[in-house]
C-alpha cells in the first residue's frame, strides 16, 4: 500500500469536542460500557457499536430466497419489535461529521449527554426505542489522510481533499473519481479521502461475487447479520443538507417509503433554519445501499449533510439530531421496510 502523508491546508480550529481522528475514535469507543463493541475488520481496527441488542435466531434463508417465498418475514427472524437501525459514517473519509455525529449519539446513550456535555433528551428517548448498529467509521485510510473538517473550505480544495489531486498538480473532480476502480495510487500526489488505502472507492463496492475491498465486505456481513429495518449511510457534500430519496433498484414499497422520509426531513430541517435541499429525482446509482436491499429488504438511504454552508459545528451536529429525530419518530408511526409489503 502506497503511503500518503495528510493534506495540507489551514482551516478553522476545531472546536475540543470534535474528535475524528483516528486514536480519538478508538479513544471514545474505549470509554463504552451500556453498549458492545466489535471488532469487524480487525486489520483497519473498524469497529461496529451495539445497543438495546435482543437474541434472536439464525435464518434459515437468505433474504434473495425469502423475498420470493410465501413469507418473506422468515428471513426477519428479528422481528419488527423493536426496529433495527444501522448507521454507517465514514465511508469516504473525508467526509467527518457523519464520524462525529455517531460518536455525539453513543456519548448520549453512554451518558445522557453529547461530547459537548450538552443533553438531547427526544433523541436520547427516541434512539433507546431501536435496536442500534453503527459503525463510526468505515474508511479509517480516508480518515487518516483527511483534515478534520471542511468548514471554510474554497470549493476546489473540497474536491482536493476529497477525491484527490493527480501527479500533475490538477484537481480529481467527482466526475474522475468515479471512473476508476481502483484510482491508479501511481498517478496522484494526493488520492482523496474517498478512497481507501487501496484506492477503491468503498461506497461502490457493491459488485455481487466479487468485493473489492474488506471493509465493504465488513459492513454487509454485518448488514444480513442485524437484519436492519433503516440502512442509514451518513456522507457530507458542499452544498445544503439533503436526505437522499432511495435508489431506484428497489422495492416500490421502499422508495413510496423513503421519498415519504425525505420529504418529512427537508421540511423538519427548513422548519428548524437549518440549510436544506428538497429532494428531487431518484439515483440509479450502485453502491452499498444497494447491496443493503438486496441483502436484507432494508430501507438504505444516504443522509449528504453541509459541510458548511455557514453553519457552525455546533450547527453541523444539530442539524444531525433534527434529521434523525424526525427519521426515528416517523418510524415509530410507520414501519421503515415492512418485508411482507413490498
């Protein structure tokens, strides 16, 4: 594997809460006692987080079988009482405030109280109602490389620090970077913290019979294992705050469903001053929410916070609690992924 120091640039100090390096993750991960952790991918020390977990037994089919019997809910030996939710943050390494997002959650559930020492009481509340899986971090090669934050960031070093910089000296766009599985590590000064040490773009490791990548591999045993109900992928992007409608190869039901979430979201965001786009149009993009579908009938939507567009990080996290309040409460009304209506 190629070594790359981290990308140099001067932002904005961070506030002292805001941990996202990699020996703060472990650090803050070391200090859990109500929940477990496990270590799923022992070489990149990845590690899973698990609360309110219940005992349930194996399947005796894979969902792919169970979707096209008489009862698919006998893949579902979880049941719907109470739901999962499975959080995955830092899949493209670059992107921190998925990262501190998960660990401000695991600080309320360990503490009542997030890592600025403030409480969240709804949320608190609302997250002991489900079962919880998250991984904070799925990219620890992005991550190391990566600043730990872009606020203030010009919009071309966004995309430097994010997809990389070529030998030459020019930017990787977006666009590049997604024509390249893996990016050739021999010909950048700087690959991005999108993708791993490798250079392969985790989030689009999806390919059915051949993974590219371990941690891929990781979080979708780890998906048909938990039998989730909400896939939630955590990621940042420049522009406004958005809860992404589902991908179109899906379930009817899911997508009625997750367009329902991401209208809510857009409004509950807007409706609290925080910066949001409405969601428009459906993505026949592949990736790990995919493959989340496919291996377990889940709801798997992808949550693009700012990384900026003038929040504080105060503001950053907040607008993470108004989202996934409105996320957790809407599923207390109606099921995320019913897998028998589809």
């Amino acid at each position: 594997m190629k070594e790359f120091q981290p990308y140099d640039i001067t932002l904005e100090p961070r506030p002292d809460w805001w941990k996202v390096r990699l020996p703060e993750i472990a650090e803050e991960l070391s200090k859990i006692r109500k929940g477990r952790v496990e270590t799923i991918l022992p070489e990149k020390n990845m590690q899973a987080v698990f609360y309110q977990e219940k005992e349930f037994p194996a399947p005796e089919v894979r969902w792919t079988a169970a979707a096209s019997s008489a009862d698919p809910n006998r893949y579902k030996t979880s049941g719907y009482d109470p739901q999962c939710i499975m959080m995955i943050a830092g899949v493209h390494g670059a992107e921190a405030e998925g990262v501190i997002t998960v660990l401000n959650l695991i600080s309320l559930l360990e503490t009542g109280k997030d890592m600025r020492g403030k409480e969240r009481p709804v949320l608190c509340d609302l997250l002991k109602k489900y079962r919880l899986v998250m991984i904070p971090c799925c990219n620890p090669d992005g991550r190391k490389i990566s600043p730990d934050h872009m606020r203030g960031c010009p919009m071309e070093e966004f995309h430097r620090i994010s997809q990389g910089v070529w030998a030459d000296g020019s930017t990787i766009s977006w666009a590049e970077s997604k024509q390249y599985f893996p990016l050739p590590l021999d010909r950048v000064s700087f690959p991005g913290g999108y993708p791993n040490g490798d250079g392969f773009n985790i989030m689009h490791d999806c390919a059915p019979g051949r993974l590219s990548t371990k941690e891929a591999a990781a979080i979708l045993e780890l998906t048909e294992r938990c039998q989730p109900d909400l896939f939630l992928n955590l990621h940042s992007q420049e522009r406004e705050s958005l809860l992404c409608r589902p991908g179109l190869f899906n379930y009817a039901e899911n997508i009625r469903r997750g367009n329902e979430l991401a209208a809510t979201v857009y409004r509950a965001l807007s409706n609290a001053g925080f910066p949001a786009l409405e969601p428009k149009g459906s993505s026949q993009a592949l990736n790990l929410n995919t493959a989340a579908v496919m291996l377990s009938g889940a709801q798997a939507m992808t949550y693009e916070s700012t990384t900026d567009s003038g929040l504080s990080f105060d503001g950053l996290l907040e607008s993470h609690y108004v989202m996934l309040e409105t996320v957790l409460e809407a599923g207390l009304q109606e099921l995320f992924a019913p897998r028998n209506r589809r």
